[in-house]
C-alpha cells in the first residue's frame, strides 16, 4: 500500500465537487501517478507479477501479429518504405518477436519502427530489450510524438482495457454516475450522483436500458475516441491490428452482467474491490468493441474484421505450422507447448473472451482471406452514413 497515493487521491477528493471524483480520475492515479501508479513502481507482468498476458504464453501472438503485418504489408503494396508501431508494449518483447519473424520472411523491414509507452518504467524495460536485440525503436510517451506517416502498421496488444473507465449505475429509470468519496472512517467508497451535464453519460440504445434491473452496474470507456483520433491523426495510409478481452455492445451490457466488468487483478487473483490500497493492484475493464469501432469510423478508420482470438489464431498460418512443429517434438517440451497453445486457443482460455479488430485507412480491402469465413465485424452493428 502506497500511503503517498491514497494521501494523493484523498486530496483530490476533498478539493472535488462536494467530496467527489468521477472514477476515471481515481483509475488514472491508481495506474499511473507519476512514481506511485501501479504500472509505475513495480513487476506487472508474467509468473512474478500479478498477470499473464499473451507473450507470456509462448510464440503464439508474435506469430500471429506477423502473419497479419505481412498481410498489411503487402496489401500497401510492398512499400520499400514503411514504418511499425506498438502502444502498450510492456516489456517489449512482442515487438521484438514480431521484428525477429519477419525478418526471415521475404518482407522489407521497416524503415522507422516506434514504440508508444506511457510508463516510464516500462520504457526503460524496453529500451533495455530492443538495445540487446540490436533494434533501432524509436520511443514516445504519447502518440503525439508522432510525425504523420504514410505506410504505417500499428498494433497493440491489451491496450484499452487499461484506459481508465467511468462508472454509472441504473436507479429508478435512469443512469447516475457512480464515483468515489470518502466515508466517515477516511476509506475510498463508492457514491452516486446525478451527472454533471447531460452529455456525460454514455449513449447507449434505449432497448438496452430498458432491460436492465434496478442496481445495475457499468463502466464505459470515454478515451477510445481520443485515442482512435491520435492513432488515425499519425496514420496517412495503413492498418490498426488490436488484440484485447471484449464484447461487442449487445453481450457488454446485457442485463445479466448486472455488475459490469470492472476488475483488479494481483497476484494472479480476480480481486472485486478497486478502491482498497491504490497502487498496489492492477485495475481494468472489457472493450465495447462497438464503441471501438464506431469512434475508429468517425476517426477514418474503417473496421475490416473482428474476430475471437481462438479463431484468429487457429486460421493463422505460421501458428498453424508452429503447432505441427510442436506437436512433432513429443515429450515434455511439446506438453509445454501445447499447453501454451491451448490457453490462447481454446474458448476455456483465452481464445473466446479476447477479440482481434483490424482496421484500415486509405486502403480498399476486406478481411485477410485466410480469415474471411470467421470474420464477426456485422455483429458490432456499427452505424452507417
């Protein structure tokens, strides 16, 4: 626990609005107060942190990734000039594997390749990696240390299911934003209160609402249209490949998710309560990967396909190969694969509940062909001029 954080925030709080902050504000500090923030002071990732993600699993993301960059690249037309991009990379070792794969594939490497990462720890680790790698990365904090570039592939991999969320709950007929005060010991607790102006809320279509019961629970994610307008602003011509857990709308809020999917993590353990020791777990929520797509469409980018990760990853041709190389090796080393296989494939893990999006700018093409059949892109019901 961090009492420099929770001091921080309580400040904040006491100089709120009558005594409060919309969550956002408290996410935002609990992830990434400079020097106090979760992502900021400690081991996040992997067995010694408080998660897994994909490239913790084995090759099978990296492997993915790159058959899809060399499909964008090859659908820009074979650039001799082109740049790749990755936001939220972590340690970095996803860019790098993806780099390291294309290489011995035919494909001419990118000219100028850019890692976006908010953390300064983060881009430290990184820096670290792409150095003993030999890799000439570019670093930014934000992408509005971007140039505008023509030919540019991004990608990211759990990036928007870190974005700080507000909170709203259905009461008597009608959403209240659902924030944080202090109670009467000092502690974080949840309070409700009517919206400070109308446009606040999230729009939701009214069938939905109407389904919900009384004290239902959610989150909504008011920064996917910054950053689709950041990514779309930096990008001239080229592809948006986006790896995350989601839902589209319709399953997001469905009325049996009576409590949203606001979530902690630490120590590999779902953990309900967000507000208790700020810092000290890891805070996030699912993709509307409807709201994704409909702000990536007001922004210029057009959603080509989504999809679940299994079905991704099960129609990926090097992934394809490596599994058969697995499966050949027998022993102790192809359980150790095949496991990892199966925790990104199979819908027990992480196969159904992650998605991938893909999406295009200035380009006149559909889904890649090899994923055409398990493209899912009309269940966003994203709306149309």
């Amino acid at each position: 626990m961090s009492k420099a954080l929770t001091e921080q925030i309580a400040g904040l709080i006491k100089g709120g609005n009558e005594g409060w902050i919309a969550f956002d504000a408290f996410m935002q500090q609990a992830l990434y107060a400079p020097g106090l923030g979760y992502y900021e002071t400690g081991e996040v990732f992997g067995k010694q942190g408080d998660f897994l993600t994909g490239p913790d699993t084995g090759p099978w993301l990296s492997l993915g990734l790159a058959d899809l960059v060399e499909w964008g690249w090859k659908q820009l037309g074979e650039p001799a000039e082109w740049s790749l991009a990755e936001q939220g990379g972590g340690s970095g070792r996803l860019l790098t594997d993806v780099l390291a794969l294309l290489a011995g594939r035919g494909v001419t490497m990118p000219q100028h390749i850019h890692a976006i990462e908010r953390s300064r720890q983060m881009r430290d680790r990184q820096y670290q990696l792409y150095a003993q790698a030999g890799l000439d990365v570019q670093q930014h904090t934000g992408l509005d240390g971007l140039p505008e570039i023509d030919n540019l592939i991004y990608f990211s991999n759990e990036l928007p299911d870190a974005f700080p969320v507000r909170c709203f709950i259905w009461q008597g007929g009608m959403m209240r934003e659902r924030g944080v005060a202090l109670d009467k010991d000092g502690a974080f607790c949840w309070r409700d209160r009517p919206a400070e102006s109308p446009g606040v809320l999230p729009k939701l279509p009214a069938q939905l609402a109407a389904a919900w019961p009384p004290g239902y629970f959610s989150e909504w994610n008011p920064y996917l249209a910054g950053w689709q307008q950041d990514v779309s602003r930096v990008m001239q011509r080229g592809f948006v490949f986006s790896v995350d857990y989601g839902f589209a709308r319709s399953e997001y809020y469905r009325p049996q998710r009576v409590e949203g999917t606001l979530l902690g993590h630490l120590k590999h353990q779902p953990v309900h309560d967000v507000l208790s020791d700020p810092g000290s777990r890891d805070i996030t929520a699912h993709v509307d990967f409807t709201a994704l797509g409909q702000a990536g469409r007001d922004a210029g980018l057009e959603m080509l396909c989504w999809m679940t990760q299994g079905a991704w990853l099960a129609q990926s041709p090097a992934v394809q190969a490596y599994v058969e190389q697995a499966a050949a090796m027998g022993g102790a080393e192809s359980m150790k694969h095949m496991a990892g296989a199966k925790r990104m494939l199979l819908p027990q893990g992480m196969g159904e509940l992650f998605k991938l999006g893909v999406q295009g700018k200035g380009v006149a093409c559909d889904a890649p062909d090899y994923l055409g059949a398990f493209n899912r892109v009309t269940a966003l019901e994203l709306e149309h001029d």
